[in-house]
C-alpha cells in the first residue's frame, strides 16, 4: 500500500563501488579572457611611457601571469618589476587596477 512501485520501476541510484565522487579543482582568480583584447589594449596605454626594449616582455610577463596562474601572481610581478626599479609607483597602481578590473573566477 505504502510502496505503490513495482519492482521494474525501480532506478537504481546506487554508486557503483570503483566509482570516486569527482571534485572540482578549486576556482582561482584568472583574467576575463572574453576580455582579454580589451585589457592588452588598455595595458599597452598603461606602459606606453616606457622604452620599447621593455615595453613588450613586461606586457607578455603579465599577460601570462595573469591567464595561466593567476591574478596574485600576476600582482607579485608587477611589484616585483617596480622593485627592479623598471616601472613606477604609479605605473604600478594603475596594472594593479587593471587586473583587478578584468579577472574572474575560473
């Protein structure tokens, strides 16, 4: 009376035993690739002031930095440049800002 199913319809909703429940890797801070033209744009407007011997291996350090690891360690080297003395306090807070502005969680 209280079990109104038959047997045939019955799912089985048991896991399996070699089955391990699947974990997502935890999400990290990430530049916004639908963005990405957009930030290269604004970065190259950023460090236009700078020498073009520079200009290029900055943009392509943190344009890697901030796609493949991560916005922090996209900001550890941006300070670390300006600790180098390559890039000013100034130059510094405005990437800072910029890779805050175009990250997301992926």
């Amino acid at each position: 009376m209280y079990n109104n199913r038959r047997p045939s319809d019955r799912r089985n909703y048991r896991r399996r035993y070699d089955e391990k429940p699947q974990h997502q890797p935890k999400k990290v801070k990430k530049l916004d690739m639908r963005k990405s033209e957009e930030f290269n744009y604004m970065l190259s407007k950023i460090i236009d002031e700078l020498p073009d011997s520079i200009r290029g291996s900055l943009a392509g350090g943190i344009y890697a930095a901030a796609s493949r690891h991560g916005i922090v360690e996209a900001k550890n080297f941006v300070s670390k440049k300006h600790d180098e003395g390559i890039i000013t306090e100034k130059v510094q807070k405005q990437i800072i800002f910029l890779l805050n502005d175009y990250s997301t969680y992926r």
